[in-house]
C-alpha cells in the first residue's frame, strides 16, 4: 500500500514537471503575436487552451493534496514532504537560472554593445559574439524597427515560474511547519496563522512602498533613490528579525525582493513592452518612457539579484543567521553583493572605478569578522567526561536526532544526524561545535531549552579531543 503511494506521488510530482515545461513552452509561443493559421490540434484548441492548463495543474494539485490527506499522521507524511521540497526546489533553481541568466545576459548586451562605429541610422548599438560553436550578430534598435517581425521572444514565464515555485517553496519548507520553523518563542511568541499573514502581508507593502517611490520624484535620482531604498530595505530586514526565527527572517527578506523583481517584470516591464510593440505595430509614435521605465526597472532588478541569491544560500550556512544581530549580516552582505554588482555593471561598461570592488569586499569582510566567535570562549576547568555529554544530548537533542525521535515536527532524524551512541556524537563533533556552541541554532529555535553551561560543557568537551572515555 504504501509502495503504491509513493510510485504515485513521485510519478504526480514527475508529471507536474513535464507539464509545466510544455505549459511554458507553448505559452512563450502564444505571445509570439503570429497571425498566420497555423494548423496543429493545440492551435486550433484556441482559447480554451488556457483552460486546459489550468485544469491539469489544478488536477495535479488536487491529487497531490489527496494523498497528503492519505499520508498524514504516518512516516510517509515527511516523505511526501520531503519529495515535494525537492522537486519545487528543483523548479525553483531551473526557473531561476533561466530567468536571472536571461537578465544577466541583456545586462550585459546594453553595457557592452557598440554604440558608435558602423551603425545604421535606425541601430542603438550592436554586438558581434562568439558561443557554442557560432557567431552571433545582435542589434538593438533606437526605438523598434520599421515592421515588428512576426516571431518576437518575450522573456517573461521564468520570472512568473519561479515566483509561483518560490511561493510554493515557501509554504512547503516554512509555513507547513509553522510552528517549529517559522517562529521562534524567543524573538516572538506568535500564533501560526498570524505569522504568515504578517510574512504574506509584508510582500505587498513591500511592493507598494517600492513603487511609490520609484513613480514619486525621488525615482529620477538614483542616489537619493539608492539611499531611501536601501533605508527601507534595512528596516524590512530588522522588521522580519523580529517576527520570525532568523532563518525564515532570511527567507523573508529575499521573497520580499524576489517579490518586487517578480512585480516589476509582470506590472511595468511586460506591459511597457506590450504597449510598444502595439504602438509600433499601428504606427504610433512611440512613447520614449515607456521603454526608459523598463529598463530603470530592470536595472533595479539587476541590482536585486546578488543580495537574493545570497539569502536563497544563506540558509545553509547558520554562521550567517546564526548571528545574534541577524539583520545586520543581512544588510552588510546585500549591501556589499549589491556593490560587487555594481562593480561588474561598471566594468562591462568600461567605466572601471577604483573604489566600489575594495568598499564591497570591505563591507563582505565587516560580515565575515563581526560573526565571527570569539577568540577566547572562555576557561574550562575542569576535564568534561562523554557520560556528561550523553547526558545533555539526551536531554536536549534525540528528541529529534535519533532513530526513533519523539518531537512532535520531526519523525526522523533531520539531515539524517542521529545521536544514539557515543560514537554518534564524536562523528559529528564539529558540526555540533558549529551549531550548538558557535552559532547557537541548535537545538533548533532552542525548543528544548538548553543552557549557556550546557554549551560550555560541550565546547570543554570537544576541546579537550572529544574522547569517548
Ligand atoms: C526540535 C528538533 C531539534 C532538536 C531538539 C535539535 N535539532 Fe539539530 N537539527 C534539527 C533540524 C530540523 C536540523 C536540520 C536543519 C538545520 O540544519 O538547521 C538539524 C540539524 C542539526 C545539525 C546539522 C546537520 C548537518 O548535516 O548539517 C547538527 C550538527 C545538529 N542538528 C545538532 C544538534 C544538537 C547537538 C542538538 C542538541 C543540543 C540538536 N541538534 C537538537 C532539529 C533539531
């Protein structure tokens, strides 16, 4: 029975993939604005294509919640949530490289295109390159070419695409799991419901915020600019410190620009573009803002990308939100990767600057030394034996790390740590340095209650070479 269910789930899970692949194939070949009939059985679907679409996604949806209901309660219940975590997390990665390497890419175009030498009258600029085993000629019009060609690419579902995996990231890794992920009683003690309606919640002022000012004034300079956003941006990253554990903190803070990069490219950037291409198909002038917006928009994206690939990693790495001030490793690191962004947008432009690389490395290393442990953690005087030691991780780790863990969230050992011998513990001896006694985000959001001097205890322990006599 429960082979069954499983083959079932990973088979959905498989499915969803393949479908949204072809979902976005064909969609990209809807907007390619082609008049000309074209006679295949998905053609002539017409319209209610899109009903289709949604109604296999809602389907596989619907399956996959079935069987959540079928599993729940039993051991299969963390697998099925385990295969979900890996398979939307893969759709988030894909979607993402394609999006952002799309973005990268046309950054890169605009900065290096040739804007002076050979050009045609109606040509911004152009670009010889060489990849895959070709060459390749780009130009980039002033405004758009005389005709507005038949097949035109549109960038714009692997944004949508990992903004809904992101969304459902989200949910599967920390709204699930509310109360044992998302909040932590020692920042605040909120009711599950409240917290993700205040992390949802935030996303949409976000947005508000951020648009307001770019449509106010102040959007035209972009110092002021700069300086206001990132004003704004620090005080969301202490804001979410104080709601959630610092981790999901993290993830909030990177939805929340994700969010806003996402916005742009489905309120401004594509309806910009929508507008120009009707406008120079009827023969319209064309209005020069709506192009400048777009690009503004896209620039700000540009920017946005380091600081949120850093926060999608941060995770891994508890030095980072492991930080007592975690908002401040937050800010210094998406300052400086921000900085590191501009340095490269700089070069490609040939305008090298002297200062901007040296000031994000120094703001990147401020990061690294202000987490850093402290040099001397302090005396240990006397000599820990491991019957101690067990004694504390029986107390404030196997209810989770163990073969058979009796917490109410964890029903096998996360990561796979277990705690059972001795032997267990003198294997893992750094990772538990790192988690418990330098970073401090073990036991998780400190459900069980552990002490400083139980740390203490097992820094000595681990000190004096962890031995097992
Ligand atoms: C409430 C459940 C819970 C308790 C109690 C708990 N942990 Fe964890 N532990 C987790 C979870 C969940 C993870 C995986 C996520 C992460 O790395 O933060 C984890 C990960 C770890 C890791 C990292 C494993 C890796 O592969 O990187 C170590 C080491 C660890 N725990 C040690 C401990 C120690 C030592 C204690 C007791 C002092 C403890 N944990 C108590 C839930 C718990």
């Amino acid at each position: 029975m429960a082979g069954i269910i499983l083959l079932s789930i990973l088979g959905i899970a498989f499915l969803m993939l393949i479908i949204i692949t072809y979902y976005l194939h064909h969609l990209e070949k809807d907007d390619q604005f082609d008049t000309d009939a074209n006679e295949s059985l998905w053609n002539k679907l017409g319209e209610s294509k899109s009903y289709v679409y949604t109604g296999i996604v809602l389907t596989a949806v619907g399956i996959i919640a079935v069987i959540y209901l079928l599993v729940k309660g039993s051991p299969w219940e963390a697998h099925l949530m385990e295969w979900l975590n890996i398979i939307v997390r893969l759709m988030h990665i894909t979607f993402g490289i394609a999006w952002i390497g799309a973005s990268f890419y046309f950054v890169f175009l605009e900065n290096a295109l040739n804007r002076t030498k050979d050009l045609r009258e109606e040509l911004a600029g152009n670009l010889w390159a060489v990849h895959g085993g070709g060459f390749y000629y780009l130009e980039k019009y002033k405004v758009a070419p005389q005709k507005i060609p038949k097949d035109l690419h549109w960038f714009k579902y692997e944004a949508y695409f990992t903004w809904l995996s992101g969304f459902c990231l989200l949910f599967i890794v920390y709204y699930f799991n509310a109360a044992a992920l998302l909040i932590d009683k020692n920042v605040l003690d909120i009711a599950p419901a409240k917290a993700i309606g205040l992390g949802i919640g935030s996303f949409f002022i976000a947005w508000f915020i951020y648009d307001l000012l770019c449509k106010s004034p102040i959007g035209k300079k972009s110092v002021a600019f700069t300086i206001i956003g990132t004003i704004i941006a620090i005080a969301f990253a202490y804001g979410y410190t104080q709601v959630f554990s610092a981790r999901a903190a993290y993830i909030h803070f990177g939805a929340m620009l994700g969010s806003i990069m996402v916005a742009n490219v489905f309120f401004v950037i594509i309806p910009s573009q929508k507008a120009m291409v009707k406008a120079a198909k009827e023969n319209h002038p064309l209005n020069p803002e709506l192009g400048k917006n777009a690009l503004k928009r896209s620039i700000h994206n540009n920017y946005f990308t380091l600081p949120v690939l850093f926060v999608m990693i941060s995770n891994h790495f508890p030095s980072t939100f492991g930080y007592k001030y975690p908002w401040l490793i937050l800010c210094l690191f998406s300052i400086g990767a921000a900085g590191v962004k501009h340095y490269l947008n700089l070069k490609e432009k040939g305008q090298l600057s002297a200062w901007v690389m040296p000031i994000s490395a120094l703001i990147l290393l401020a990061a690294a030394f202000i987490s850093a442990p402290p040099k001397n953690p302090g005396e240990c005087n006397k000599t820990v034996s491991i019957t101690e030691v067990t004694a504390i991780v029986n107390k404030r780790c196997i209810a989770c790390h163990s073969s058979r863990p009796t917490d109410d969230v964890y029903k096998v050992a996360p990561n796979g740590v277990m705690f059972d011998t001795p032997d267990d513990i003198v294997r893992k001896k750094d990772l538990i340095m790192q988690r418990v006694v330098v970073t401090k985000t073990m036991p998780q959001n400190n459900k069980t209650n552990i002490t400083q001097e139980e740390r203490d205890l097992i820094r000595c322990w681990i000190e004096q070479g962890a031995s097992v006599k």
